[in-house]
C-alpha cells in the first residue's frame, strides 16, 4: 500500500475515532452511546492494523469488541425498561447508505492488501512469539482454560440470576 493509502486511512480512521467518542459524550440515549463506544474500539483496532500491532488488534476487538461491549449493552438492556425502538421512517435509508458505504470500504480495503505468506512477513511477527509463550513448552495454557472456564461459569451465573426474575 503506498504511503499515500496509509495517511488517508490513518486519518479517516482518526476521525471516526474522534466522532464516536464525542458521541459516546454527547448522546443521552445510552444505548446509542455503548453503540458509539463499539465504533471507537473498531477503529482504534484499526489503527493498530496499520501499525502492524496486529496482535493487539485482535485483543482489541476479542476483548473490548467482542466481549466488554456485549456486556455493557446486555447492562443497560437489563436495567432500563426495554422501549420498542424508534418506528420504520428517515433513519433507515441513513442507516441502509451508512452500511453500504462501510462494505464498500471494508471490501475495499481487503481488495488492496497485499497480504503477505508466513514465510515473508513484512515486519517481524507479534503473534508466533507470543503463541509460542503462551502455548508452548513452558506455556501458561492452564492459566488460560482456568480463565475461560471462570468466565463461562460467571455468565452462567448471570443468566441464573436474570431467569429468577
């Protein structure tokens, strides 16, 4: 990708970034704003992609993503009294264009990558290390199923105390 691509992209991705998180700020409707703070995770992800921290990108959205914003947005489904949504109008043409322009980007972009074989990496590699650590001889692969099983025995938990009411 020219140096040229990574500025422009760099740059959009930061104002998203900047957008969302004035969103997350601004809106009063609470759910919207958890939606806000998902579209600030995914772009700060992607810019960790182009700082080639792609470890860190995919803890970025396996963790915060996929897991801490979940969570928020189950919170706030659960404390609040559950409205109906706004009604069919304006909004969804907005939203329709919005998505359509996110898959021609992400489609885009995936078109453009010069994806690299595991034998010439571009920069030197962040997750074989860190899975050889993790994983390997001297691993922590205990550590991590006991974390895994902790979790699901914690939202088993949740789902325990919300079905008694």
């Amino acid at each position: 990708m020219p140096e040229i691509t990574y500025s422009i992209t760099f740059y959009l991705m930061a104002a998203i970034a900047v957008a969302a998180a004035l969103g997350v700020i601004i809106l009063r409707d609470v759910f919207r704003a958890a939606l806000s703070l998902i579209l600030l995770f995914m772009t700060v992800a992607g810019i960790y992609l182009l700082l080639h921290a792609d470890f860190l990108a995919i803890v970025q959205i396996l963790i915060y993503v996929g897991a801490i914003s979940v969570l928020i947005i189950v919170a706030i489904m659960l404390t609040r009294d559950a409205r109906q949504g706004q009604p069919l109008g304006k909004i969804k043409w907005v939203a329709g264009i919005v998505a359509l322009a996110l898959i021609g980007v992400i489609a885009w972009g995936v078109i453009n990558t010069a994806f690299y074989l595991s034998s010439t990496p571009p920069l030197e590699e962040t997750v074989k290390p860190l899975g050889n650590l993790l994983f390997g001889n001297p691993g922590y692969m205990l550590t991590s199923e006991i974390a895994a099983v902790l979790l699901l025995s914690a939202i088993l938990g949740a789902i325990a105390v919300i079905r008694e009411k």
